[in-house]
C-alpha cells in the first residue's frame, strides 16, 4: 500500500516538472527587432537623399535655407547638399556661418519625418559623424548601415569630395 502512494507521488512530481518546463519554454520569448525595418530605413534614406533635388522639396526649412544663402544650387541634390555643408564647414570652420550647424539642422528637420523615433539613425561622412538621433551603445540589437559616395561642385570651380555618406539605422 505504501508503494502506491510513493508512485502516485512521484508521477504527480514528474508531471508537474515536466508542466513548469513546458511553461517556462513556451513563455520565453525573445524580442528581436526586424531588420527588414531597419535595412528600409537605413536604404530608403539613402536613396531619397541621393535621388532628390531641393528645388523637388516644398519644405519650410529648406526654403529658408535658399533665402538666406546657405544652398547656393538649388539643383543639388540633399546628398549633394550635405557634401556642400561638410565641404564648407572644413573649409571656413567656425565662422558666423557655421555650416555645420545649417548640416545638422536640415538633417533633424528632414530625418524626424522619416524615421520612426523609436529607432537610432546617424549620419556619418567620411566615417565623421555629423548627425545623430538617439544613444548608439553596444547594448543595440540590431545596426544596419548603407553608404554612397558624394562629389560634387562648389562656385563652379571647387570640386569637392568625394565624400563617403553612411546612414546608420539601430535599435
């Protein structure tokens, strides 16, 4: 008689290890994010800077930038644009006009309508950061990264670059 309490025990036992595994599995449930996100991010941008011009943009803040004599071709490109800033910048440094300022300015204001913020995206040129939003630390689960490089012409006799741009998507 005592064996089968001792059986019945044990299989109780068994049963309920076997039930707090099972639940412990089941509810592990690990968060990675997508990079299919991330790689949209990080590619889209891209493409949109290289693809088009500021005269195609009907933003407040680039028109500002064109009146005050910042953007001196309307034609360019915003690749080609951020490439002119990181030209003038390094070439006149910390003047009244600090280009770089202009640089990070149009990024925030152009990047804050694209990017969820939710999600880290930087701006690097020549491997030099020039616009940042959001703490990159190497606790981030995911960094997606895509480049192209920049030439272009400034006062039609300065050529300039070429320059790498790199966009940094993480999460």
């Amino acid at each position: 008689m005592a064996r089968g309490y001792f059986f019945t025990l044990d299989a109780f036992l068994a049963i309920g290890i076997i039930l707090v595994g099972m639940l412990v599995i089941y509810s592990y449930n690990p968060f990675a994010p997508s990079p299919e996100q991330s790689y949209a991010y990080a590619h889209d941008t891209i493409n949109l800077f290289t693809e088009t011009a500021l005269e195609d943009l009907n933003e407040p803040y680039i028109e500002w930038l064109i009146n005050q004599g910042y953007v001196t071709n309307k034609k360019n490109t915003l690749m080609e644009q951020i490439g002119e800033f990181y030209f003038k910048a390094k070439l006149t440094g910390n003047t009244p006009i600090n280009y770089t300022k202009q640089l990070q300015n149009m990024l925030e204001y152009l990047i804050d309508s694209l990017v969820e913020e939710d999600y880290g995206i930087g701006f690097y040129v020549n491997e030099e950061p020039v616009y940042i939003r959001g703490d990159y630390t190497s606790d981030a689960l995911l960094l997606i990264s895509s480049s192209t490089p920049a030439v272009g012409i400034y006062n039609t006799t300065t050529l300039w670059g070429p320059y790498q741009i790199e966009v940094r998507v993480w999460k």
